[in-house]
C-alpha cells in the first residue's frame, strides 16, 4: 500500500498475495459476486413463480439462493467492514 497515492501497488506478485489488506478486500470483492449472483436466481425465480412455470424448480432454486444470498450479504457486510478498517 502506497500512504502517498492512497491505493495499493504491485511490487511483486507474492507481497500481493501475502497482503492481509489485499486478502480481505478480494474476499470482499468475490462475496459481493456471490450476492449478485443470488440476486439474479432470486429475480428468475420470482418471475418463475409469477408467470406459474415450473414451480417446484421455482421454489427450490428460490430457497437456495435466499439462504446463499442471506450469507454473501452477511459476509460482505462484515468483510467490508473490516476492510475499512485496514
């Protein structure tokens, strides 16, 4: 991390990769993938549900991506948190 610009610089692949502060905000980063992703079977599930096509997969893919997205919301919100922190 350069205290000068305020943003982080890759000197070397390893120190990136042994970077606590780089760990968290990439952990960060691929649960906010995990939320968007439950969200988007979320919305198709709804819609699934709405128009009464396949409603067995509907209320199935809808429970688990409520369960995942409950998750990835909970650790997004703790990892970014965290992330401010550092």
């Amino acid at each position: 991390f350069n205290f000068e610009t305020m943003r982080m610089e890759m000197l070397s692949f390893a120190d990136l990769v042994l970077n606590p502060v780089a760990q968290v905000k990439f952990v960060h980063t691929v649960a906010a993938g995990y939320c968007t992703g439950a969200f988007f079977v979320l919305g198709i599930s709804s819609y699934y549900l709405l128009k009464g096509r396949d409603i067995g997969f509907a209320k199935r893919s809808f429970a688990v991506a409520a369960t995942f997205g409950i998750a990835a919301v909970l650790s997004v919100i703790v990892l970014g948190d965290e992330s401010g922190y550092e």
